[in-house]
C-alpha cells in the first residue's frame, strides 16, 4: 500500500511539473541490507528452500544464453519506485524495485540470484545476501560482480545502462 501511494504521488507531481521535478519526490533508499524483524528472524513466512530455490531458477536463467542474460529497469519503463516481481516460487517473492528513476538500470541475474544467497561457491551463512534474512525477508542492493564479462561487452556498453539503482526485495508470497 505504501508503495501504491509513493508512487501515486511520484506520478502526480510528474503530470503537474514535469520529469525533472518528480524525481525529487523519489524517496530513496538504502542499499544495505535490511531484515524484516532482524537478521535470522524466525517469525515469517518465508521457507529459506524457496530463496534457494529463486536463486538457482535466476542462475539457470541466465546461463540459456550465450554470456548471460541482463535484467533491466530503465528511467522511461520504470520510473521512480516502480516495483516488479523477479521470480516467485512457494512461499517467497523477489521484487526488484528501481530506487533511483535516473538511471537506466542493468544488472546481470547471475549477480541477482548472488545477491539472494551468495553464489554457488558460497559456503555458510553470508550476512550481506538476502539469505541472511531468512524467514522474515528483506532488502539490499545487488552486488555486482565488476568482473563479470558481461558488463565489459559491447552489448551491454550499447545499452547505456549501469549496474545501479535497484533494490532487491523477498516478502512472503502471499
């Protein structure tokens, strides 16, 4: 519902004073991770499967295509706070929520599905992955693998994009 009325109101200051204005009604947001009911909260919904189970489906997804696959939020499709569903499975939702409407946003979903459970040569509980959260959910920024070669290809310089500006998101799915 918060979501709804910020975005409402982006949209009405946009309509009654132009792009340049609304996006100082943008309400930014921190990148680092925040746990809903504190870290390793046993309270929620959230079956920690189901985050494994998000992060393996976004790594699959990517590896269909010849250097990996890049999921984008730009400033004209997703202006400030819009907030998209990534991949639901059981109990959790990964939402990716463009937190700053003046970047054309592209991330790999390789550091996606990273950011929620550390990566595939991740051992242990990692306190900066949504993971961390358990079954409460969370948010946090994507961490970017700077050394992924996807963002070093021509494809990807051609987009115009950068690897900022989204939050991602796991709430229970309901």
């Amino acid at each position: 519902m918060l979501t709804n009325a910020l975005v409402s109101l982006c949209l009405a200051a946009l309509s009654a004073t132009g792009a340049s204005a609304a996006v100082a009604y943008c309400p930014r947001e921190s990148t680092e991770l925040n746990c809903y009911g504190g870290p390793l909260a046993r309270s929620g919904p959230i079956d920690p499967k189901d985050l494994a189970s998000i992060a393996d489906y976004l790594r699959d997804y990517s590896k269909q295509v010849k250097g990996g696959r890049l999921y984008s939020m730009t400033s004209r499709d997703a202006p400030c706070g819009a907030e998209w569903t990534v991949y639901s499975q059981g109990t959790a939702s990964l939402l990716a929520r463009h937190v700053d409407p003046t970047k054309n946003s592209i991330y790999a979903y390789e550091d996606i599905a990273d950011t929620v459970d550390g990566g595939l040569a991740a051992t242990g509980m990692h306190s900066d992955t949504l993971m961390y959260c358990m079954h409460g959910g969370g948010s946090v920024g994507i961490h970017v693998n700077q050394k992924n070669p996807i963002y070093w290809s021509d494809e990807y310089r051609a987009t115009g994009g950068t690897p900022e500006g989204i939050l991602l998101k796991v709430i229970p799915n309901v």
